[in-house]
C-alpha cells in the first residue's frame, strides 16, 4: 500500500522528559515537573520554505550556523527574536503541556499490555494529533484542496520506540474510524490520517522540527521554574498569533493544551499559571 498524498506536514518535538518514576518538586532528583510537546503544521506548498526560514532566524539572532537552531543555546533576547519570526511565518502550532506531579509513578497499565510501555509519551502525541488532524480537517472542509492528508514527522529522542508510535498512530485511526476510542471528548480525524505518513528524524535533520523545539521550549520556559529559571512567558506570547485556534476563535484546549484537566484542579502556582491565563485558561471551579 503506498501513502496518500499529503496536503500538511505537522513537524512534532519536545521539552521537558516524559518519566513518571521521580518528579520533582515531589522527588529531591528525578524527572522534570513539565513535559511540553509541540506540533508545527505547515502546508505542503510551504514546506521546501522551512530551511530558509531557519537560516533566517539563525541570521536574525547572530549565529554563526545557518542551519541549526539550538533554542538552550540563545540568549534570552535571541529566543525572543526567534520566537517573534517564528509567529510571522504561514503555520500553526500546537502545544500540550503536562505538570506531572499528579502522574508520578503512575501506570497505565491497560496501555503497557495493549500497545506500548510508552504509553504517557503517546498519550500526549495522541493530544496533539486529536487537535492537529482536526484542524486539518476543517481546513480541507472549508477550502477543499484534493490532497488532505497530514504528514507527521516526530523528532527522535533517546529512548523512545517510533514504530510503536507509528502503530499507535495507525490503532488511533483504526479507534477513531469505529469510534472506539477511550477518550470521546476529542477523536483524531481519520480522514486525515496514514499510518505510512509517520516518520522520525533527528532533530538538526529536518528545519521543521528545529521550529517545533522552539514552540516546545518557549512554553517549557513559560511554565518551569525549577531547571531554566523563574517562570518565563515572553517566548510563548510571542507565538500568539500563530497558535491554532477552534472555530470560535478558542485557543485554550486547543492550540495550547494544559494537563492535568480541569484547569482549576491543577496543581500549579500562579506563575506557572500566568502562560495559560493568556491564552484563555480561567481556573474557575465549575459549580
């Protein structure tokens, strides 16, 4: 069988680590309290566009490699400015952001004997791709270009099995096709999605996932104050204008996703807070 023609290619990285064993503050060492995970969609016509906008931003902030971004390495003000063009280029971006704290050493185990022992990183692709081929679904609705399928690209982290992810993203279409899915609030667009349109790179390989690491560390920067400082928002505002939103015009639980859920019943601090105020979150108790 060979793959359908794509009409988006949605680059996918993170920051942060996925382990539920330690987390700290709860554990003195361990795992980060955050994991954040980011999609950028691009259209296809788009694409062949990416490594000259990544030479542009490099250009931008005064580095000296044209090709590379590596977000850690900038200087605040560097991160800004790539951020800042970043949001000024045709594409979405998604991002889902976990405090783990209410998931140490938790198991899912019903996951690790059906599929896979990386269920939580999963879980949260799963997140994106429900948010991601939806968009993709409305848009090929409402503008009806003959390809509308969506290529994902998945930056490679130690660690991880991508031919699990791959059979996860075909059991997800296989689930949302019968509507069979554990998870009924969102249900990823099967219309849209391919099992042979997964792929993984390594993250300097594709400029794609070089603007995905920064959408995924702007918003870890926004939400962390363990590892990269106090909590620090400007990067992810920056992005406002680019971040999906549902046809209301909501970017909450959309285009920026916060987990745990509901908003009120996570346990964060108002620093950590503030990044998700701005894009909509309200942390009212629902009576």
């Amino acid at each position: 069988m060979t793959a359908p023609e794509h009409e988006f290619v949605a680059y996918i990285d993170e920051s942060g680590d996925p382990s539920l064993k330690r987390v700290r503050p709860v554990d003195p060492t361990g795992g980060t309290e955050w994991f954040t995970i980011s999609a950028v969609l691009v259209r296809r016509e788009h694409d062949g566009d990416l490594p000259k906008w990544v030479a542009s931003i490099n250009e931008a902030v005064g580095s000296t490699n044209s090709q590379i971004i590596h977000f850690t390495h900038l200087t605040p003000e560097q991160r800004l400015k790539a951020a800042e063009l970043v949001a000024s280029y045709p594409l979405r971006l998604f991002v889902v952001a976990s405090n783990k704290k209410n998931m140490r050493q938790y198991r899912n185990e019903r996951a690790e004997k059906t599929y896979t022992k990386q269920w939580f990183y999963n879980w949260m692709a799963r997140i994106l791709i429900e948010r991601v081929t939806d968009y993709c679904f409305r848009y090929t609705e409402r503008r009806g270009p003959q390809r509308r399928h969506v290529k994902f690209v998945f930056s490679q982290t130690g660690g991880h099995s991508y031919s699990q992810t791959a059979a996860y993203h075909e059991l997800l279409r296989y689930q949302s096709r019968g509507r069979k899915t554990v998870l009924n609030k969102w249900v990823p667009k099967w219309e849209v999605m391919h099992w042979k349109l997964v792929e993984n790179y390594p993250h300097y390989n594709r400029a794609g996932l070089q603007l995905a690491d920064v959408v995924a560390s702007a918003f870890y920067h926004a939400v962390d104050n363990l590892d990269t400082g106090p909590c620090y928002t400007a990067y992810a505002k920056a992005l406002h204008d680019r971040i999906a939103f549902t046809t209301e015009g909501d970017r909450r639980d959309y285009g920026v996703v916060l987990q745990p859920t509901p908003d009120w019943a996570a346990d964060i601090t108002e620093d950590q807070r503030e990044i998700f105020r701005f894009y909509g979150y309200e942390f009212k108790t629902k009576w």
